[in-house]
C-alpha cells in the first residue's frame, strides 16, 4: 500500500500548496513595490514629525512633506513628442497632507493620504490602492 501511494505524484494537496505559492508569488511581484513604497512613506512622515519639534510653523512642515514625498516617487518619462516629462508614481495633492499641532500636551500629527493605481500583469485590468499613513509626535521639552 505505500508502494502504491509513493507512485500517486501530484495529490491535491500538493497542488493546492503548489497554486499558494504562485499566487503568493504574483502578489508579492504586482502589489510589493508599493507596500515597500508606503514604508518610504511612513519614514517621511516621521522624519517630519521631528522636523516640527525646532519648526514652529505647521505650513513649513506641510510644504516640506509634500516637496519629499512628491520628488521620492517622480520619474522622467518620454512624451510621444519627444519631449521630456515628469510623472508620478502616485497620486498625491497638497491637500492630502495634514498636520494638527495639539497644545496640551505639546503633540503634533501628521496624516497623510494617497493613492496609487498598480496594473494587473497577465490578468489584466488595474487596482487602486489607497494608503492613509498616520505620524506623531511628542513636542515637550527635553528634561535632563
């Protein structure tokens, strides 16, 4: 009987770890560089958030996360024309940058909102994701 079982080759649940990994794999491929992307961002917004700890203006802390954020994801592309442009990886507007400053206890928060839409390979079709990516923090004196 084990003879006759070692000679079975793929059983179904081979083929369905076999069908796991693919598509694990095919995730990873289409839908990991963004996540690696959010990550770029999450730091961003962090490094801001300790930007806002000597910067007393909150619309210098805004403008400044928009500025990096904005050049970390641009691309120089070639129009149809010949001409040289620049695109986006991202959808991105000032708007989507908000920065809350709390007085008590001294907090700032920093949320920031975009999009990004992933073309589906061998598929087809497009997905938009939507990351909403959250910084804070703590703005009291340093007591030593």
């Amino acid at each position: 009987m084990d003879a006759r079982r070692a000679e079975r080759g793929l059983t179904w649940v081979s083929f369905l770890l076999l069908v796991l990994v693919v598509g694990g794999a095919y995730w990873a491929w289409v839908f990991g560089p963004a996540y690696l992307d959010n990550a770029q961002v999450k730091r961003i917004c962090a490094t801001g958030a300790n930007l806002a700890y000597a910067e007393r203006n909150d619309a210098t802390v805004r403008t400044w996360l928009y500025n990096n954020i904005r050049e970390q994801f641009a691309y120089d592309y070639m129009q149809p024309n010949g001409m040289q442009a620049k695109g986006y990886k991202i959808e991105f507007e000032p708007s989507d940058v908000r920065v809350e400053r709390i007085l008590a206890p001294p907090l700032i928060r920093i949320d920031v909102s975009y999009s990004r839409t992933i073309e589906l390979p061998i598929v087809g079709g497009a997905r938009t994701l939507v990351f909403n990516d959250h910084a804070e923090q703590d703005l009291s004196p340093v007591k030593w």
